[in-house]
C-alpha cells in the first residue's frame, strides 16, 4: 500500500499438553516452547512494530516461587530485544546450571519463562502513546492463582464509554477509559465472582486449600466470557491465560478480526494467521482450523481444550482487508484471492488503455501489490488467448501479422521502486515534501517518451497523500502519454473502528472527491442535512449509517474521476486516469470474507454507525479526535 495506515494487532499462544520434561528430553532442551514462540511472533511481524509483549505461566509451582513472567517492550527491534533478554535468560541457566539445564523442575524454579502456557502480542498502537504501559499483555494480580489474568488481544471496542460506565455500575473504579483497561476488568470482575461462587458452595465441606484446587477444575471460563463480552460492541480476538494455567481465545460474533488454531499431542496453538502456525510447526494448512466467530477455544488446565460458543453469532463479517493487504499471502487462500482481485480488474484496465497494450506497460507498486499484478497480468495473457484465437481460428482482420499476434506478450517493468533508508523526518515540515517526493525512485530509459501509457497496480489507495506528493510526480518525470492508477480495492469511503487507525473522514480521498463533487453541483446543504441527521442520532444505539447519503448522488465512476483530479500534480503533464475494484469483485474474490464496510458502509455492529455518524459531526465541527 502506497499509503501508509496504521495495522491491527496480532496474537500467539502456545500451550505446551505435555510436562516441561517431556520436550526437554525429546529437543534435548528447554527451549522448546521458546523457539516456537519466536517463529509465531516473527512470522507476524507484519502486524505490529510499535511495540511487543510475552508472557509465561507455569504450572503447579509450589508457594514461594513465582509463576508469571512477562516481558513487554517499544524498542526499534521489539521481537529480537524480547527474545534476546530471554535467551540470554537461558544462557546464564545453561551456564550455572550445566547438568541442571535439562531438569525441568530445577529450570522451572530458578528461571522465568520455563513454563507450559505461553501468551504473545505485536501491537499496532491505533490509540495512545507508545509507551510500554499500552503493550499487551496486560497483568491483573491476585495473591490467588485463578484469580490472575493475562489477556492480549487484537480488538477495538466501538462502545468504550459504556463499558466504563458499567465498570463503575459494579463498584469498580478504572484507572483509564480506554478499551484495553475496559476489557481487562471486566473479563476481571466475572474471573473473581467465579472464584468467589465455587468458594462460596464449598466453604462449609472443605479447607480453604482444598477449594482453591477444587476452583481451578471447576472454574468455568465458559461462563465467565458470556457474562464479560455480552456488551462488547467491536472486532475482536482476545487471547488470556488464568494464574492456574486455563487459558482461551474468543473471537467476536461477526469474525472481524481473525484467530486460526492447531492442535496435536503436543501443543495447542493459536494465531492471528495461518503461516505463522505452519512455518512454526511444519503442519498441514487443512489441519489448521478457524476459530469460530462467537467461540472461544478454552484450554483447560489439563491440557484438554473444546471450542465453546459462548455468545450468538451473528452474520459473518470478517475482515476483507486482512485479504487484501494486511496478511501474509503466503497464505494458500489469501494468494488465490489476491490473484483473483487482480485478475477482475482486466476488463476496467483493458477499456482505461483502449486496448493498445503494444504501447501500455504494466507494472505495481512494491511489494504486498505484487500478487494483485500476477493475476492482472493472467488475466491479460488470457484476453490475448481469446484474441489469438479469433485471428487464427476465426481468421478475424487484423492490421499485424500471424507471427506478431503468436508472439506478443505485455511489457512488464519494474517502474516503482522505494528507496527504505530514506527518511522524512530528519527536516521541518516545509520542505518534508521534497523528500517525500524522493522516497520511491524510478527505472529511466524503458518509456517511449509521449506514447507509452503506465498501468500501475496497488492494494489500494487510502489518502492519496503518497500518489499525489511523490509517485505520480516521479513517473511523469519519465514523459508516458498517459498514467493509469489501479487499486485491487474498491473506494474506501468510510472509517473503520474495529481495529485498525482509519477514523477520520477527511483523510479518505474519497471523501474529498464527494465534498468536491458536492461543492461544484451545488449540493452542499446535503452535508448539513447529513449533519443534523447525525447530530440527532447520537445517543441512539439503533441508528443507521447517515454518512452513506453523501455519496448517494454520484456513480461509482465519478467519484473516481475526481479522486484523479484531486490527486493529480499541478504541474503533471500526462493524462491520469485512476481505477478502482468494484464491489462485487471484491466478494467474488474473497466470498468467505464479506466485511466490507470500509467500501459500503455497511457496518456489522450497531457501533459502527454510531461510530461513523459520529466521525461525520467530528469532521463538520472541525475537530480531529477519532470518533472512538
């Protein structure tokens, strides 16, 4: 994506089934669990730099040791300077240990992160500072072991200050109104009263002793979760272990936000990606299972695990821009999807060139876009197929020969390149743009200067800011006849606001294209109409999303037509033409992830409308906050 968005979170939990000393003596190490740790956090790097937290639980220690460890950190380098503390951990046991280094018990009572219930996050920080206090995992203490709680998650709440409020209801009083701490307390609050009931039913049969063991079999994290996540109104996919070693991951109704487990006599692992479960554990992708939307995987102490429904799903919705750019394509069915996006948008691409592919080159945007331009470029050697057959077999009139249609093939090249040492920040704001505008460099000499016209594919294109300060400024610079900017997206028109930073209505081009196209018609009282509309609905939990009316009046076509104009440089010489996924090939593409409100506006959750309604009014009264 050529302009830069902030991501969502990513999760990795790895429950080890067997006692420590079982993979000492199998790996001749004890770094199992580590190792694997590593590969799941590494291989979903790609889900978050501003920050990395870990943390370990280890079963049946006796009183006196601790249990609980966890490492959280904002370095530059945040996997390794985690991973590193660790193995240095390591080296220091190996070394004052020597044959001791093999023994779980010992390992497991001088040393952190020995233990069987692994808990890992990368986060994306789409809302407050970058400090090390808003890393997951997050640590709720108690001086008893099942009343401890760890929880890391991939989630946005839409309905924050309800949640706070219902805190404060049941006698709480939250150290922050923010979603993580909203969450935290009151999976919290439910985890304690648990405790308390089973305590409660016990108390006059048996020791206080005796009931703590009888709690951690008999806590019902089921229960626990239904009463918690009942008034969430967001995506989610919300990883915890329990002190006593219970763990879970509960996905939202909808699926919006993603979870994939694997299991075998061994391990029980969950990620927010299917590559990194299969790099790590060399299992078979079919093996690999979703976890269901409204489910929650529990592992119990044991080491015994179901997937239990704990709220009603709804329709599901799962994020379609986890398949257009945000995860790895290395995914099987991520890669055909990207492909297939690509491929739909031939018949756009071919009619945008007038069909004179012998003076068109093709080529993408690095790096994540690449698949989208393999399925582009299937799709054209198929047009050509069927234009070869209707020469030869059909013996159609052409004006070249037999040997020029057999031989003709679609230049490709690689045109757009990004300079990743060059940095932006190291001058003031007057003149960023003249640095910007050298962020991504150029391949000279391949363009007939004044004939050629450019097609050149992205994910998609969200602002606009990247295209208009540096891209197009740097391929007019190689004289084409005409450029012609594809995204394998459809127009992102609306916020999202359940896990990734796209809140603010006037950083969406699209957005501008329509005020522009509002503006120039005489049209502008829509936008108070819209206004009051949005004004009114404030407190109403119900309603719809009034932000789509401003878009209602004009085609598909002429919001792109201005999205071209907007980001067209003044001073740009070749024609520009900019052309966009439809919706429909975007569900063709991707059937089994429908979630599609950043294109629609059709929001899975009654908290997306409020959220973008109140988006809108932040925008008309000129405030820049987020609208959640």
């Amino acid at each position: 994506m050529s302009d830069s968005i902030k991501h969502e979170c990513g999760i990795a939990l790895v429950r080890l089934r067997k006692p420590l000393q079982y993979y000492i003596d199998k790996y001749n190490t004890p770094t199992y669990a580590i190792r694997k740790m590593y590969l799941l956090m590494q291989k979903q790097h790609n889900r978050g730099q501003d920050g990395v937290g870990i943390a370990n639980i280890k079963l049946d220690m006796k009183p006196g040791y601790r249990y609980i460890s966890r490492y959280r950190t904002v370095e530059q380098q945040p996997i390794e300077t985690i991973f590193n503390k660790i193995a240095k951990k390591m080296r220091k046991a190996q070394k004052e240990g020597n044959d001791k280094y093999l023994d779980a018990d010992w390992m497991k009572e001088n040393y952190g992160f020995t233990g069987e219930v692994w808990l890992g996050h990368l986060r994306y920080g789409t809302h407050g500072r970058n400090k090390i206090e808003n890393c997951h995992p997050f640590l709720r203490q108690n001086n008893w072991r099942s009343r401890n709680l760890v929880v890391a998650g991939n989630f946005n709440m839409t309905n924050v200050d309800d949640l706070f409020d219902k805190l404060i209801e049941i006698g709480q009083h939250p150290k922050e109104e923010v979603d993580t701490v909203t969450v935290m307390e009151k999976i919290g609050h439910f985890l304690d009263e648990g405790n308390q009931k089973i305590f409660d039913k016990y108390k006059d049969k048996y020791t206080n002793a005796e009931i703590t063991s009888i709690i951690e079999q008999e806590l019902d994290l089921k229960k626990i979760l239904k009463r918690s996540c009942r008034d969430f109104d967001g995506g989610y996919a919300m990883a915890g272990m329990i002190g006593h070693g219970a763990s879970f991951v509960a996905r939202d109704p909808a699926g919006i936000r993603p979870a994939y487990y694997y299991t075998d006599d061994e391990v029980v692992v969950v990620a927010s990606e299917k590559p990194a479960i299969k790099t790590a554990f060399d299992c078979n992708y079919d093996d690999i299972k979703e976890v269901n939307p409204g489910h929650a995987l529990i592992i119990e102490k044991d080491g015994s695990y179901r997937e239990e429904k704990f709220i009603k799903p709804i329709e599901k919705k799962s994020c379609s821009f986890e398949r257009i750019y945000f995860s790895r394509s290395s995914d099987p069915d991520i890669y055909y999807e990207r492909r297939k996006l690509g491929e739909f948008l031939v018949p756009h691409v071919l009619k945008s060139i007038n069909f004179d592919l012998q003076n068109t080159i093709f080529s993408y945007i690095p790096n994540t876009a690449e698949t989208s331009f393999l399925g582009l470029m299937t799709g054209m050697e198929d047009y050509l197929v069927k234009k070869r057959k209707e020469v030869i077999i059909d013996q159609k009139p052409t004006s070249v020969s037999v040997e020029e249609t057999l031989s003709f093939r679609p230049r490709v090249e690689k045109l757009v390149i990004k300079d990743a040492k060059l940095r932006t920040f190291i001058t003031d704001d007057a003149h960023r743009d003249d640095l910007v505008a050298n962020v991504y460099d150029t391949t000279y000499e391949v363009v007939q200067k004044n004939r050629d016209t450019l097609v050149i594919i992205d994910d998609s294109i969200v602002r606009g800011t990247t295209l208009e300060k540096s891209i197009l400024t740097l391929l007019d610079k190689l004289e084409p006849k005409k450029v012609v900017i594809v995204s394998s997206a459809p127009q992102i028109r609306f916020p999202d606001c359940y896990g990734i930073d796209m809140s603010r209505m006037k950083d969406f081009v699209a957005f501008r294209a329509v005020l522009s196209l509002l503006n120039e018609r005489g049209m502008n009282h829509l936008l108070d109409e819209v206004y009051d509309k949005c004004l009114a609905s404030v407190n109403d939990k119900h309603a719809p999303n009034y932000v789509k009316e401003i878009y209602a009046p004009f085609t598909y076509e002429e919001v792109s037509d201005k999205i071209a104009e907007i980001v067209k440089p003044d001073d740009m010489k070749a024609e520009l033409e900019v052309v966009y996924q439809t919706v429909d090939n975007l569900h063709k593409s991707c059937p089994n992830h429908l979630g599609d409100w950043y294109f629609t506006g059709d929001y899975p959750t009654t908290g997306g409308n409020r959220v973008v309604n109140k988006a809108f009014v932040n925008f008309m009264k000129g405030v820049t906050v987020r609208a959640y």
